[in-house]
C-alpha cells in the first residue's frame, strides 16, 4: 500500500485529493506555496466584503456533489446551494440584450417576442442538449473513458458532436445570431473563439435550464475551506508558505520533492501544479524520462490568461440579472459583471455591496503586452468603459489584479490558469491524471478535466487519488 503521498498545491483538486487518500489511511502532507488554501478557487476579505478570488462565477451542482459524496462530505449540510433566478445577460453590441434566465418558459418568451418563431427551436436546442448532457455526463466521472464506457452510456451517438466545435453547433441551431452569441458567451470568457471552442460549451444553457445555475452562500471559496476542514479531520498535514523547487525521480519513479528547505521522500506525488508539473517542475532525471517531442507539447499549448478584474463596492443593491455581459467584438473579448447581492442580500454592509468586474485577456496579448500593456487595458475597462458604473448609483474601486499580479501571487505557470480548453485538446483527454511518463506521478486541477468549473478541479482531485489507490493496490 502506497502509504506516504505527498500532495503539491492546495487547490481545489490537490484538497479533494489529500481527503480522499487520507480517508484510505495514507499518509498525506500537502505542500501549498501561499499562506491560505483554495488558489483561485478561494475567498478573500476585503474592507467588510467577502470576494470570491479568481475568475469562477457559478457552480456545477451535479459535479461537486458527486464529488462530495466520493469524499464522503455531506454537500447538503455543508454547502448552501441555491439556484439563481435570473442568471444572466449579454449584450452583444447589436441592440438586442439577450437575457437567460432558470426557467426555459420566460427565457424562451422573451426570446419569441424578440424574434417570432424562434422559440420552437430554442425548444429543440434545449432538448437535444439535454439528451446529450444526459449520455456524456457519466464519462465525467472516469479519468480516462474508454469505448466501453461510450457505447454503455449510449454516447456513440454523440461522437460527431464531440468531434463539432461549438461554433459549428451553435450554428447548426439556426437561431437568431444574437442568441447563438448569447449561448457561446462562455468561449468568451475563456479567451478563445467559437469555431476552436470543444462542443460541450452549448450544454451550459440546458444545464441551467434543467439543474440550474447555482450560487453558494459565502462565495465559492466556502469549498476550499469545507474541504480544508475534512483534510485534517482525515489527518492530512499542512505546510503552508512552502513552495516546491523540484519533483524528484529516479530511473523513472518519483522518489520525493524538494522544498527550499528540506527533500521529502514520498512514496507518490499528486501535483495540483497544472503543467508547471512538466513545463518546471521535474528534475533533470524526470525531465530525461518525456521525450522531446513531449516537452514540446506541453511547451507549445495555448494557455488561459486569468485576465483582469477588479473588486468592488458598490451603493444599493444590485438589480437582476446575476451576471452581465459585454462582448467587444472578438479582438477586444468580452467584459463581465459579477453582482452576488442580487441573490444574497446578506451580503450587504451599511448599504454597498460586494460586485466584480472581469475582463478576460487573451494570454499571447497579455504576455507581449507585459505590465504595462495590461494595466493600460485594466485602466479602459475600469475607468473608460462607462456601461457597468451606470448600473449602480455610486461605485468604489477597492483593489485591482492583472495577469502579471495573478502569477506572483498565486505561483501560476507563465502568469496562466490552465491550457485554453480547445476541441482537440478536450478530445485529446487534457493533461493524464496518471502520468504517462513518470511512475507514481499523478496530477489534478482544471489541466486534467475537460471543463471549466470549479466542481470539476474537486472532480480530478478524486479521480487522481483513485488512480493512485489502483496502482498502490495491483502492486500489492
């Protein structure tokens, strides 16, 4: 049995991790570079507000509860889950405001007041997604789905729509271009385009209509600190403001890592370190064990630029919907605002309340920008872009982030949050939980799972601590 594990990161896949191998009696010590847990998946406080950190706006309900269950935390008791009302709105530039709220009967309305005769195939898009949603969704439960799984699932059916793009099946709706803008507004908020976006994109909307948006009361931050709390309940260790300098190997094999101040032997590694797993963090005898070609790969993938953001306070409470979009075109992206007082009043403090706004920056513009070309693109989005101030009667600017201020202070590789989801990438199964190359290696977070959400980082978390109790079980 594979008894010391010592897990590097404490995110939301390295925390879902450390439980559940401290859960199956292993010893766990989990090394996290910060001082608190949850990367950008935690919270903050903030002049009497409580922020959400990183880029995350909603909640995948039927991912964290299946993971919680594998975890086996109650995500009833501990998590307060509620479903939004009026999720969200863009406006595209072309004079419609496209709204989607939970229910698909009002969505569906206002889309045929708009444009007659459209909500028959709004209907049809909703329920082929639906089905489809239905077919794919146990697949995410497997580190690496087979043909099995496939045909057992019925999935066969969908393999043209995985091999689509979400541009392609968007397009193949046939609705107004406004609301196909509307449907593909999340590629935006990845960086990327629609006709390189992987298909499952277009479930998002059914996903909402049928299971629904979800807030958490006291932001998603609240899941780094449930899961912090069961890891040590478990007896996991923790090691705060500990960054790792290598992951040590010989003749193929993890043997340990080494910190600044100490080698740890171990008898496996889960990383929750994205690809600076491979990019950075392998020694030289680890580094020898992935061919060229293979360094390459991770070199050359396209990364996601968690962009800018800035916290605010702002006077009064928000009116509906939850999130607002803004697409600029597809040069300039896309701009969100994040308003949690819309659906937790509680959040108020001597009448302000928290809200964010986030503008994603693609990572090859922020990076040849440097500092100075993303604080200049921060300044248009916060003080020249009038739209979002207009929603509130007074605003105040707390704090502000970049790219550049995201890397240093979250330890992220080349100033990114993981390889930007293409629709090769997804079908290439992202990054291995079980490393191909080097024995008792394992890896988990938002690199390793083909989705966006948060729920799916506690996801990976599970499934790499599975693929690790496997191993340690055949060699017994």
């Amino acid at each position: 049995m594979t008894r010391n594990v010592v897990v590097i990161g404490a995110g939301i896949g390295g925390l879902s991790s450390a439980v559940r191998l401290a859960r199956k009696g292993c010893q766990v010590t989990v090394l996290e570079a910060r001082s608190v847990a949850g990367g950008l998946a935690g919270g903050f406080q903030l002049e009497g507000f409580r922020f959400d950190t990183g880029p995350y706006v909603l909640l995948d309900r039927p991912g964290i509860e299946w993971a919680f269950r594998q975890l086996e935390i109650d995500p009833e008791t501990q998590l307060s889950l509620q479903r939004i009302p009026e999720v969200y709105q863009v406006d595209d530039g072309s004079g419609h405001n496209v709204a989607v709220y939970d229910s698909f009967e009002q969505t569906a309305s206002e889309f045929e007041q708009q444009w007659p005769g459209t909500r028959e195939k709004y209907g049809q898009f909703i329920d082929r997604s639906a089905a489809v949603y239905r077919r794919l969704q146990p697949m995410q439960w497997k580190s690496q789905p087979g043909v099995i799984d496939v045909f057992r699932n019925g999935a066969w059916r969908d393999v043209p729509f995985l091999l689509s793009s979400l541009g392609s099946v968007l397009k193949a709706s046939k609705l107004p271009e406004a609301i196909v803008q509307a449907l593909g507004i999340w590629t935006h908020v990845a960086g990327q385009l629609a006709g390189a976006a992987p298909a499952p994109l277009a479930l998002v909307t059914s996903v909402i209509h049928h299971v629904g948006a979800c807030y958490l009361r006291g932001g998603i931050g609240m899941i780094s600190d449930v899961l912090m709390n069961a890891a040590t309940d478990a007896g996991a260790e923790f090691r705060f403001g500990t960054p790792v300098r290598r992951i040590c190997c010989r003749n193929g094999t993890v043997i340990g890592v080494e910190t600044d101040k100490e080698m740890l032997l171990a008898d496996a590694v889960i990383s929750n370190a994205g690809l600076a797993t491979y990019a950075g963090l392998l020694d030289e005898a680890g580094r020898a064990a992935l061919s060229h070609r293979t360094q390459r790969y991770f070199q050359n993938l396209p990364l996601q630029s968690p962009g800018v953001c800035a916290y605010l306070a702002v006077k009064g409470r928000p009116a509906p919907p939850y999130l607002r979009f803004r697409l600029r075109g597809e040069e300039d992206g896309c701009r969100l605002l994040v308003t949690p007082g819309v659906v937790d009043p509680s959040l108020e403090n001597e009448g302000w309340y928290p809200a964010r706004l986030i503008a994603p920056m693609a990572h090859a513009r922020a990076e040849s920008g440097g500092e100075a070309g993303q604080r200049a693109f921060l300044h248009r989005v916060v003080e020249q872009e009038h739209w979002w101030r207009d929603c509130f009667d007074d605003v105040r600017v707390l704090e502000t982030r970049i790219p550049s201020e995201w890397g240093n202070r979250f330890h992220l590789h080349n100033n990114s949050m993981n390889p930007v989801m293409t629709s090769k990438f997804m079908l290439t199964g992202r990054v291995a939980h079980r490393s191909p190359w080097i024995r008792r290696l394992y890896l988990t977070g938002s690199a390793t799972h083909p989705g966006q959400w948060v729920s799916f980082c506690s996801v990976s978390g599970v499934l790499a601590a599975d693929c690790l109790l496997a191993d340690a079980k055949a060699r017994r």
